[in-house]
C-alpha cells in the first residue's frame, strides 16, 4: 500500500502539468453518490499494467500514463475526490481487487465470468485478440491453431484466457502468470502458440526475433469500467459517465494522445 500511496502522489503531480479534454458534467453528484464511490473518501482505481493498450509507465520517470489513468483522474475530478491509483500486473488480480472491495473502481474486459463478481459499465473501447507464432511454424492462420497436440500460452485470468477457456476444443491452454510474460513462456517453454493483446504481441515479435502475428484477430475485447457488486447508484453514473467520454471525444483523444494502436472507440 506504501508504493500504491507513493505512486498516487507522484501521478497527481503529474495530473497537473498534463491537460486533458473533458466534457461538462450534467450535474454535480450527491453527497451519498460519492460515499457509495469512495467510501474510504479516496477513489482506488485499480491500474493494470498488463495490458498496455489501457495504462504504461514513463520510461524516464515511472510515472503512470494510458486511457484509463486519464479516466480514473477524470472521474475523481467530477466526484471531487482524490484519486489512488492502485497498480496491479495482471487483469485476474484486478478482479480478485474488485470483488473483495479493496478497489473502487477498475478497467476490464466484459465478459460473463468477470460480470458475476462486478458491475460492469458499457464498452469504452474495443481491443483486439491476437496469436503468435515461430516464424518457422506450419501455422497459418487461426482457424489451424485449435488442434490436437498445440499450446497455446495466455495470461492467467485475462480476457483472452476466459474466452479460450471456453472456444478452444482441441488445443490446450498453458496459463502465464501475466499477459506480459507470455512470450518469454513460449520462447523457454517452446510453446507453439501465444495469445494476447495484439498491441504487446507486435512489441514482443520486435523483441525477439523469429516471431510473426497471425492474420486478422481470435477474439474483439470489449473494454469496460467496473466496480464493487452493490453500488448500483455509482454503476448508474458510472455508465452515464463513460458514454460521455465517449460522444465528447475525451478516449479518442486519450488513445491518440498515448499513442495506442490496435484499440478503437467503442460503438
């Protein structure tokens, strides 16, 4: 909690010096609506440096950056709360956060499972799916992926596991302990097939060599804010909240702002 506290006050000096656009809130939130938010009276927005399309750090400074940084801020703004941004490296921690109430609010991928233990806002913005392969791979294409005797290394608990979980037949699934680290799992393992974000698998075949992406996408992930189960006023909002970014151009400008490829608006 030390470090989290730490890299709260280190991103809001930071908050301060960036602009950022933002639309003009209907109305200002009740004193209840931000007590069911921040009952601590801070706003815990669980960061995931997992998945690179949503949040990065600073090479030079360490300092937090991505679309969802940008909304967390923005967000704790209109509630008039500070906000804590809490760092996690893998999405299947930040549901165990979510679900435990140890965070107020995170950004994850909608998907059934995730949505029993959290409320889940509508889609902010659509990421894409993508396998890996050795150059030298019979593997052509992602139809050729699920068969018999083929490995498929993916983040444990990420949207991509959840999916592959229940589509891949044939194959079998060998879990890494985070999205990040799935390449290097399939390079020291010699598994035959990596699955992710298609953003970090592009990185990772810069990285290291003898790699290639697949054509064309496994799987759409459409991205969502969450929060606690019981907070149906602050989901409301929440909701209400994210359309807004949307229609106001607030995450397209984020996504361009950050340099993010590979991720869209969501409809």
């Amino acid at each position: 909690m030390a470090a989290a506290t730490a890299l709260t006050l280190l991103s809001a000096c930071s908050s301060m010096s960036t602009s950022m656009p933002a639309s003009t809130p209907t109305s200002a939130p009740s004193s209840s609506l931000v007590q069911e938010f921040a009952p601590t009276g801070t706003l815990r927005a669980a960061i995931n440096f997992g998945n690179p399309i949503l949040a990065n750090k600073a090479a030079a400074t360490g300092l937090p950056y991505g679309v969802s940084v940008d909304l967390a801020r923005e967000l704790g703004k209109r509630l008039g709360v500070p906000v804590e941004l809490v760092p996690f490296a893998a999405a299947g921690k930040v549901v165990e956060a979510v679900k435990a109430a140890q965070v107020d609010v995170a950004f994850v991928a909608i998907d059934p499972v995730r949505g029993a233990d959290m409320g889940q806002t509508p889609a902010y913005v659509v990421i894409e799916g993508a396998y890996m392969v050795p150059q030298a791979s019979p593997i052509q294409t992602n139809a050729d992926v699920d068969r018999a005797g083929t490995r498929i290394v993916v983040g444990q608990g990420s949207a991509y596991d959840l999916f592959l979980t229940r589509e891949i037949k044939a194959a079998t699934l060998v879990r890494a302990p985070s999205s990040p680290a799935v390449v290097d799992m399939m390079v020291a393992q010699k598994i035959e097939v990596a699955a992710g974000v298609k953003q970090q698998l592009q990185m990772d075949a810069q990285r290291i060599p003898g790699m290639r992406l697949l054509d064309g996408r496994f799987m759409v992930i459409n991205q969502a804010m969450g929060l606690p189960k019981g907070r149906e006023a602050a989901l409301a909002y929440l909701s209400d909240f994210v359309q807004q970014m949307k229609t106001s151009g607030f995450v397209a400008q984020a996504l361009a702002r950050h340099g993010i490829e590979g991720a869209a608006v969501a409809p």
